[in-house]
C-alpha cells in the first residue's frame, strides 16, 4: 500500500503538459511547446571545460555534505560582489538543486501544522513541499493589476499566530514579475512585527532581469538576515538545468538543521557539478549578460504580440523568462463543436491538441485567469506560437 504522502501530493501540471505535448509530438503531429522552464542555450564553454577538467583530474569521489570549501568560497565571494551580502562558508550549504534547497529548508523549519504564507501565482511545486513538511499552505492570490505582486496589507491580513514562513519568488514564476526595493521594504516592515516568520527567499532567476538590477529581501532588510533562507542556484542563468546544482545561505542553526537532513537523504551533489559551479562564480558573465539579453528581445515581443490579440492582457514582466496574460476573457467560451471551455486548463487542453500549441494553464498556479508561457525558445518558435494562440482564441465563441 502506497503512503498517504505520497498519495497525497499531486504532480507537477508543468511535465503533465510537457508530457503530453511530447506524445503527441511522437505521434508525428506538430507541437510547439512553451510549457518548459528550461533555457534553451548552451552551458557557457569554460563552464564545461572546468567540469571535463575535474573529470580528467579523477575528481570522482564525495565531496563534504555542504559542498566542497572551494564552492562555498565562491558562493560567499559572490554574494558580496553580486549582492553586498556578509555571509561565513559555514553559512552555506550546496545541494542538487535550488528546489531540493527550498524543500530541505522548509523541513527544517515547518512543524505539523505550521502556516506557511504563498503568494499566488506561484511556482508549483512550493505547496507540495510545504505538504511533505507537514504544514498548511495559506495561499494568497494577488492582482494583475499589481503584477501578481503581494502588499503589505495582504501579508498583514494572512499572518496568524500559527505562521511560521512566508515563500517569496523574485523574478518570479511563473509570472516573471520583480519586487522593487520598496516593495520588497513593505513586506519587511510588516515583517519585522513577526518575529517568529522565516523568509523563504527563491532567487534562482537573480541573473534574468531585464530593466533594473536585482533586489534581495537582505538588501532592504539587512536586520533579518537570521530569518531569512536565500535560496539560489546555476540551473537558470547559466543555462544549467541538467547539472543540478543549488544552494541555500541561512543562519547556521538553520544550515545545521538542512545539513542533517541532507546527509540523510542525498549527501552532496555531484563533485563534477560543484566543480563546474566554482568555474561560473569565477569566471566571466559574458554569455550569462548575452542570454540575458535575448530573453529581453523575446519578451519585448511576446508582451506586444500578447496585447495586439483582442481578450488578451499581458504586463512586461520584470524578469525570469515567462509571461502570464489574463486570458479570462476566453473563460466560459465554446468551441466551434459548441462544448465549453470553462478553465484555464481546459483551454490550454484545446489549444494543444487541436492547435499543438503547448502552454501551462493558470490554475496549476493558483491564478485562474491565467496562462503561463515560456519564451526559453527560438523566436521561430515563438512567432509560430503567437499564430496558433491567434488561431485557437479566435475559434472559440465568446460569451
């Protein structure tokens, strides 16, 4: 007989989508897909060099639980130079990924029972986490009009005496959107009333922002540094996905605790993959600057081509490489069959398998109206995209 738990823990929307656009795909049918969070670019070439040197080298063994002392001195230079951060290496830890560093973490610090406050839209996998750990999910859905961003009065009114975290994404996703230094000063004032609230900080998409430079919670709010768990990782703005490689800077207390439950369940990431990070801390940011800027351009013409589509409306996201258009006004349409399109997910069902276009429906993040897409794709891929979402929205029969 299978666990509750895991009985109880739904799969991930975005490779259920992803999953079936690849069927269909195998099927020989035509399929483009921005259902993926994946960049779309190569791992930077002294990145690799590095890691077919530790290869060479027969750097093959364990390396400590938190990650090699090399690493962490990378990290901890880095987030100085990058972010104005004080952090020790002891302070650090490395893990196979900057998800398994957010779910390490909020076990450490959830008891059964727990709140932990999610802003939504969110990234999918963040409730689920939180169910493993035993605690309660309080989701708060914020606005299109405030770019999917949370208030200080809306974290005000959703704090209680049972919570014990808030999840903070910025650049988000799945909306892209970034917190500015005063917004991000808001949430700390409110805060600061509380101090029995972690902040569970994910900054992995830090290096994909487009119109002004990254702001982290610790830089408006240095007193906090105890109660904040800064989340990170290579696998987005160096395009190393496949390599997993993440890392989380927190209070020792709270390193100790996640390191505990590390070596119990996976030990270290792979040395190879520690090495190649030590070489993207260290090395130039050349190509990270120029994916970056690709990404800029495609954005720039998803948001344009978005709102020339009548029912569409899409704000520029401030980073990470999604957009989320509000497409409520094709809720409760009909198909050209006379059958009804009541969901977001039941839309994005349509559009794939009748137009093989592949997005990811707004409900798997908590946000109805919405859909998130991908542009960690070719701009082929994504003009042909916007011509068969202008296609799939004008067959539908709006109410």
């Amino acid at each position: 007989m299978i666990s509750n738990r895991a009985q109880n823990l739904q799969p991930s929307e975005t490779l259920k989508i992803t999953g079936k656009a690849k069927e269909l795909k195998r099927q020989g049918k035509s399929v483009v897909s921005l259902s993926a969070g994946e960049p779309d670019f190569k791992t930077p070439r002294h990145i690799c060099d590095a890691a077919i040197k530790a290869i060479n080298d027969g750097f093959h063994g364990y390396t400590m639980n938190t990650g090699t002392p090399e690493l962490r001195d990378a990290i901890v230079a880095k987030l100085k130079r990058d972010n104005g951060l004080d952090y020790d290496p002891s302070q650090i830890i490395c893990s196979n990924g900057a998800k398994q560093s957010v779910g390490f973490g909020l076990l450490a610090i959830v008891n059964k029972g727990d709140e932990v406050i999610i802003p939504a839209p969110f990234w999918v996998s963040y409730p689920e986490m939180v169910r493993l750990a035993e605690g309660e999910s309080v989701l708060v859905r914020t606005s299109f009009e405030n770019d999917f961003k949370l208030t200080p009065q809306q974290l005000e009114d959703s704090i209680t005496e049972k919570t014990k975290a808030i999840i903070l994404c910025s650049p988000s996703n799945p909306t892209g959107a970034c917190y500015s230094k005063e917004e991000l000063e808001g949430l700390a004032n409110v805060l600061r009333n509380h101090p029995q609230i972690y902040i569970v900080s994910d900054e992995i998409y830090e290096y994909i922002v487009f119109d002004s430079d990254h702001v982290s919670i610790l830089n408006v709010a240095p007193d906090l540094k105890d109660r904040v768990l800064l989340v990170n990782g290579f696998s987005k703005g160096f395009a190393m996905t496949g390599w997993r490689l993440g890392y989380l800077a927190a209070s020792n207390e709270v390193v100790s605790a996640v390191s505990k439950i590390q070596s119990q369940e996976t030990s270290a990431p792979s040395s190879i993959s520690q090495k190649a990070a030590e070489a993207a801390y260290n090395g130039s940011l050349d190509e990270v600057i120029a994916m970056r800027d690709q990404f800029k351009k495609r954005r720039d013409f998803m948001v344009n081509s978005l709102n020339a589509i009548e029912g569409v409306s899409c704000f520029s996201p401030g980073g990470a490489f999604y957009v989320f258009p509000d497409i409520s006004h094709y809720l409760n349409s009909s198909k050209p069959d006379g059958s009804k399109i009541a969901t977001s997910t039941e839309l994005c069902m349509y559009l794939l398998e009748e137009f093989g276009l592949a997005l990811v429906p707004g409900d798997a993040f908590g946000e109805p109206n919405g859909l998130r897409m991908s542009y960690a794709a070719s701009m082929n891929d994504l003009e042909d995209a916007m011509e068969r979402l202008k296609k799939g929205l004008g067959s539908l029969l709006v109410q």
